[in-house]
C-alpha cells in the first residue's frame, strides 16, 4: 500500500517538474493608461528616478525602504538603489536608454530575496490631446522562478502594482494640467 502511495506521488511530482521545465523561462507584464496630458509634460516622471517616487508605487508597496539616487538627476546613467527588508528587498535600477517624449529603458537587478535582472520599459505615445503611457517589464525565470509562478500569477501581481502606479501619474498629471 505504502509503496504505491509513494510511486503514485513520486509520479505527480515527476509530472508537475515536466510540466515546468516545458514552460518558457520568458515573460513579459504590461498595463497602460491613456494620460490627459502632453508627452513633454509626463516624460520627466519617468525619466528622473526622484520625480518617479512621486507615482511609483513601491513605497507604498514597502514603505520602510531606503533609496539612494546616484549618477546624473535625469536620462541615461540615473540610477536607484534600494534597500528592505520588507517585499522589495534590495535591487537597483539604472536608466540605459531615453529617448525624449518617447522611451525610458531601464535595467533592473535584484539582489535579495533572490538574484533576478530584468528589463523595464515607459513607453510614450502621443494620441492628440491624450498620451499613452505603457509600463513593462520583461525577463527570463530560472526553473525555480517557473515553478513559482505555476503558484503565483506574476501578472496579476506585477501587473496590479503597475495599474495602480500608472493611475496615480495619471492623477497628477492631470491635476497639474
């Protein structure tokens, strides 16, 4: 009895780690909002990482954290460290591209609560009096980080984080207007 209960699950569990391994390591979550406000106007809240602290919502998400800018204030070379010991951990994130009114590409690197890099991007696009603002992110999962997110639904998390940034820059965006 006890030796087909453990061949019964010795067998799911060799299924469940097939089912991972066949999952591709790439993913991507993406949310936009559609901003009554020009491009030229949003573009700095992206591009400079302490006016991005007044949208962003990561310290809401971990109020306790400590961030540090270094580099240039704005555009290529911005970056920010952050330190917690709460959800976010410790990372930084590094602007490696900017195009004006149009893109911000962002490097990031996660240290703790596990080794991760991943790519982010703001995207700006004018639409007459709107903007479209879409935030993303993009990377590949090592097999445990496939196995975690058979658990756990990385766009609806990451992706809730990211509505609620977005809306608060449309907030203030459009009240400044």
């Amino acid at each position: 009895m006890w030796k087909k209960i453990i061949v019964s699950v010795s067998a799911l569990i060799a299924l469940f780690l097939g089912y991972v391994a066949l999952q591709s390591p790439h993913y991507e979550v993406s949310r936009q909002v559609a901003i009554n406000a020009p491009a030229e106007k949003i573009f700095p809240f992206l591009n400079n990482p302490k006016l991005a602290e007044q949208w962003a919502p990561w310290q809401e998400v971990d109020p306790k954290a400590q961030m540090i800018h270094s580099g240039p204030e704005a555009g290529v070379g911005a970056r920010t460290n952050w330190d917690a010991d709460g959800p976010l951990g410790t990372g930084s994130a590094t602007i490696k591209e900017s195009i004006p009114n149009e893109r911000v590409g962002i490097d990031l690197e996660y240290v703790k609560p596990m080794k991760m890099k991943q790519y982010a991007e703001y995207l700006v696009q004018s639409q007459g009096a709107q903007t479209l603002v879409t935030w993303k992110v993009s990377g590949e999962n090592n097999f445990f980080g496939r196995v975690m997110c058979s658990f756990m639904n990385m766009d609806k998390m990451v992706g809730g984080m990211f509505e609620q940034g977005l809306n608060k820059l449309k907030t203030l965006m459009e009240k400044q207007n």
